[in-house]
C-alpha cells in the first residue's frame, strides 16, 4: 500500500488496529504513521465505512427520509443524526452512483457483452420458429410460439374427433 502524502511504496504493517478495526501503517521514508481510510473522504469519520455507505446507498436507492435512515439504524443499536447522513450523502453519492453505473454497464473491455433478448428463434419440431421474450410474471418462456411465422404449425391435439358417417 503506498503512502498518501509522499507516495512512498517502502511502507511496514503496524500489528496494532485503530478503534475501528482498520489496519495501520508506517511509512518507512517520512516515518508517518496511516490507516486504510487516510486519503479518502471518509478520513475523519466516526462510523465505520461500510455502514456510511449502506446508509447514503439506501437513502438514494429507497428514497428514504434522512429522519427515516437515523432512526432505522437508532433502532440496531447505531446512533446518529439526520445531519450526519446528509453530510455523508454530500461526500459519497458523486461517487456511489458513478461506481453503481459503471457495474451496471461494464467497464473498458467487457463494454457491451452483456444484452437482452427479446426474441429468438428456436428449432421447434425440425422446423425454425420465433419465440418472443419471456413472461415477466414467471420468467419462463411463453409457448406457444409466434403464429405469424409460417414454418411453425400448432401441435396436433392428442385426441381425434370422432368422423360423422351417413346412415
């Protein structure tokens, strides 16, 4: 890990945690002490990263009040005020979102390899047929398959109606 201020690669691991239970460095050049949070925008925060970041994602995903989201967490036992979640929404939802949507779309070389289908064209019976998209209620595909594509005939039913004869 690199050192923030002088960017020294010649950093030692202290043994000893800060309260939160992040890990401590040295820097061997400078001498200076860090942890993993020195350098971001969660530097001098109270709480822990993970649960500033799950209060700013559920904030934006949820849209929920900020009054909500501190007595949500007053209730598991962490305790801060609207403010705070409003300063951590100022700090982290720029970066949050940009983060989400890159995961979302892909990034550099996996860029466009993910897409949808909503139709595609299966071999029913010998014969090509088209089936469009599935259900969204069940996520299965719907059957029968397209009625407008001429090669493809309905099944025959199981059962032959009885001829009528002239007596």
């Amino acid at each position: 890990m690199d050192y923030v201020a002088c960017g020294s690669t010649e950093v030692t691991e202290r043994p000893e945690r800060t309260a939160q239970g992040y890990r401590r460095f040295r820097c061997r050049t400078c001498g200076k002490q860090y942890n993993e949070r020195s350098g971001t925008v969660l530097n001098h925060a109270q709480y822990p990263s993970d649960v500033i970041a799950l209060v700013v994602l559920w904030q934006l995903r949820y849209r929920l009040t900020l009054r909500d989201l501190a007595e949500m967490f007053l209730i598991r036992g962490i305790v801060f005020s609207y403010e705070a979640v409003r300063e951590w929404e100022a700090k982290l939802a720029h970066a949050l979102t940009d983060e989400l949507r890159q995961r979302r779309r892909g990034k550099g070389a996996s860029r466009g390899r993910r897409w949808q289908v909503d139709e595609t064209y299966l071999k029913v019976r010998g014969r090509w047929a088209s089936c469009i998209g599935p259900s969204t209620a069940t996520a299965t595909w719907s059957i029968p398959c397209s009625a407008s594509t001429a090669t493809w005939r309905r099944p025959r039913p199981s059962f032959v109606r009885p001829s009528r004869s002239r007596a």
